[in-house]
C-alpha cells in the first residue's frame, strides 16, 4: 500500500476509531502543516528539494511519510511541476518549485485563514499583492446572472420583445 493510499484512508476517517480520535488526527495534521509552510515562507526563495524522506524531516513531519504525502497532496496543485503522489517512497527525489500565488489561492479555496494570514507571506507576496488576489479570489465566487427585462428581445431570437414572447405568464 502506498503512502498515498494510506493517506486517503486516514484522512477519511474509515481507520479511526472514534470520532475524537479522527478530530485530534486532523488537528495534529493542521499544526504540522503551518509549521511547514511558516518553514518554507520563511526560506524563500530557496527551493525545498531532495529524497522525499529527507524533505519530510526537513520541514517537521519527523518519519511520518503517510501525513508528509498528505502535505504534498495539498499543495501539489500549486506546484509548477506537480508530483505523482501515489509513486512517493522514502527515496524518491522531490522538488517543491512552488507558484505562491496560485498557493495563496489555493489557501482561500479551502478556506484555511491559519495558513493565508501567516506573517511569514509577507517576504513572499506584498500586502497589496495578497490583497488583491484576495479579492479577485472573492470576485469570482459571486454568483451572477443575466436577467432579461420585460422591455429587451427575447432570447429565443423571435424579435419580439420578452412580454410578449417567451416572458407570459
């Protein structure tokens, strides 16, 4: 079974035993994943690279590979070379060439404030550069919809006006 495997199945809860079991597996997850990105926020901009094993020691998830997978996992759609997850052993060469602001995003996507409000950012990406990715990551979540007024043609390309058209009632 590969790391990745067993990160899925962790992560869904089916080997736990109980729910608080389950809730202190994730909060132990969140801690060691902040303490990973303030790791690597804080080296930009070297690169994290080297054997899977060592990375994982390196940005403090010790010899647990199942959870350093689960990292990866997380961040491999910010990466500019994504990873083959679910080939990861403990010899296998990693680079983590990361896209931060795609990564930023990433983080407002799964509405993780812990990590995007992280001071470390602040030698990455400016304050006005977060913020507006920020609002452009909020921009194009509102809903929006093109209503057709009573008085416009109707869409159905009849050219009557939408009252009289498809718009009775």
């Amino acid at each position: 079974m590969s790391y990745f495997s067993e990160w899925e199945t962790a992560i869904q809860g089916s080997d736990m035993a109980n729910e608080s079991e389950y809730q202190a597996f994730v909060q132990n997850y969140y801690d060691v994943e902040t303490e990973a990105y303030r790791q690597i926020l804080a080296n930009y901009p070297k690169i994290p690279q080297g054997t899977a094993a060592d990375l994982a020691k390196e940005l403090g998830f010790a010899s647990d590979m199942v959870t350093f997978v689960g990292f990866l996992d997380g961040l491999n759609e910010a990466l500019k070379q994504p990873l083959e997850l679910a080939e990861i052993a403990d010899e296998t060469s990693v680079k983590l060439e990361l896209d931060f602001e795609k990564l930023y995003i990433k983080m407002h996507e799964a509405k993780a404030d812990w990590l995007y409000n992280l001071e470390a950012w602040d030698k990455v990406l400016t304050a006005e550069r977060r913020e507006e990715l920020a609002k452009d990551w909020r921009r194009s979540k509102i809903a929006v919809s093109n209503k057709v007024g009573r008085n416009d043609p109707c869409p159905c390309g009849s050219g009557k006006k939408y009252k009289v058209c498809c718009g009775r009632t």
